[in-house]
C-alpha cells in the first residue's frame, strides 16, 4: 500500500476509533450515573426479583455494546500502531533536500498525520497514554471494603470503578497481577484511577499490613 492510501487508511481508522471512544463514555457515564446499575452492579433486589427502577433489557444492550465496542478498539489501536510504524520506517531519515519527490511526499505525509495525532490528544511514542478514554473504561469494582483498612484511609469506596492500579489498566490474569502489584508496591504509594458516580478521579493507595488481612482491606471483583 503507497504512503498515502497508508495515511488515508489511518486517518480514517483514527476517526472511526474517536466515534468509538465518544459512543463508549456515553454508556458508561449513563451506567455509572447515581442510582444506575454501574458496570457489572446486580439487575435483582436483595430478594431476587428484576429489580424495578432500571430498564434492564436497556442495561443488558449497554453492556454488551460497550463489551463489543472495547475489544473493537483494541483491534482498531493495533493496526494504528501498525500503520504509523510502517509509516515511519518508510521515512527518510538523512539526505531530505536530495531524495525523490516520492520520498519527500511520504515524509510530508508521516509528519502531516503525527501533527494530526497530536492535535487530536494522541502520541505515535506512547501505547500506554495513547487516548485518556481507554483509561476511563473499568476493569474491576470495589465490591468489598473494610473500614479503617489501607484502602479505605487512602480514599477508595465501595463501588469505585477501578480504571488503573498502577501499571495494571486492563488485559489478562487481572486478578492475579493486582495482586501482585500491591504486594510489589508495600509501603510505597500506587496512582489507582476510579470513576465514582460518572467522575473519574485519581488517588494514591498504600498497600500496608495492618490489623485486618491482605496490604489493602478490600477487594476488588472483575468487570
């Protein structure tokens, strides 16, 4: 594929995945507005029954949209990163003033869309801080806390939507590495993203031994 149906193809998935990222905040700031089921909150009341002041065909659609919608933007992401690396290894890196017109039209056209990323919030450099819309999408719940406990102290509340723990913002064996980060990070502070009731916020959780079991008191159940 030339330089330009390459940069054509980039743009166009670039627009694609910021309608995306547009539809899945709207999902989530209506799942997560007070009241509301939140992500993964429970669709019966204490007694068992369909509970009655949510549409729960409506949240079930919203779930399952927002499930799709996550892994198509993984998929879109990747063939980004794909596209800009083939881009950028197609660039001439010396010799500018005397290279083809071929050559300077591609190199034209690698910084045109690095300027347009960046414009648009995103950096070619950094996956992790790629687009902050993908951090504010929750992979775990608070659904347990205890009072005094580390967690509780340093700001965490029941029901948080656990966004970043962290290097841990998402993919596999969750559990296990949440794990496994508050244990590596004992005595030192860890940057936890949460959204709570529709607003994100960022806090600072020590995971310490205290009175009660584990280094942080609480615990968290994958959405």
């Amino acid at each position: 594929m030339g330089g330009a149906n390459l940069k054509a193809e980039t743009m166009a998935l670039m627009d694609k995945r910021a309608a995306m990222e547009t539809e899945m905040n709207s999902i989530v700031e209506r799942l997560c507005n007070p009241g509301g089921p939140g992500l993964s909150g429970n669709l019966v009341d204490s007694e068992g029954f369909p509970r009655e002041d949510i549409d729960i065909p409506a949240v079930r659609a919203q779930r399952r949209r927002l499930a799709e919608l996550r892994n198509e933007h993984s998929e879109i992401t990747d063939k980004i990163d794909v596209n800009i690396q083939i881009l950028h290894s197609a660039r001439p890196t010396s010799r500018a003033k005397d290279s083809g017109p071929e050559e300077r039209s591609l190199s034209g056209e690698v910084t045109s869309l690095t300027a347009s990323m960046q414009t648009s919030g995103f950096t070619v450099t950094s996956r992790a801080m790629d687009v902050d819309s993908v951090t504010s999408i929750p992979f775990a719940m608070v659904d347990e806390i205890t009072e005094s406990s580390p967690a509780a102290e340093d700001g965490l509340q029941l029901g948080d939507q656990v966004v970043k723990f962290g290097s841990v913002e998402g993919g596999d064996n969750l559990l296990q590495r949440l794990a496994a980060e508050a244990q590596a990070s004992q005595g030192r502070a860890v940057s936890v993203g949460v959204i709570r009731q529709g607003a994100k916020l960022d806090l600072a959780v020590t995971p310490r031994v205290w009175q009660g079991r584990g280094l942080l008191g609480c615990h968290f159940r994958l959405v």
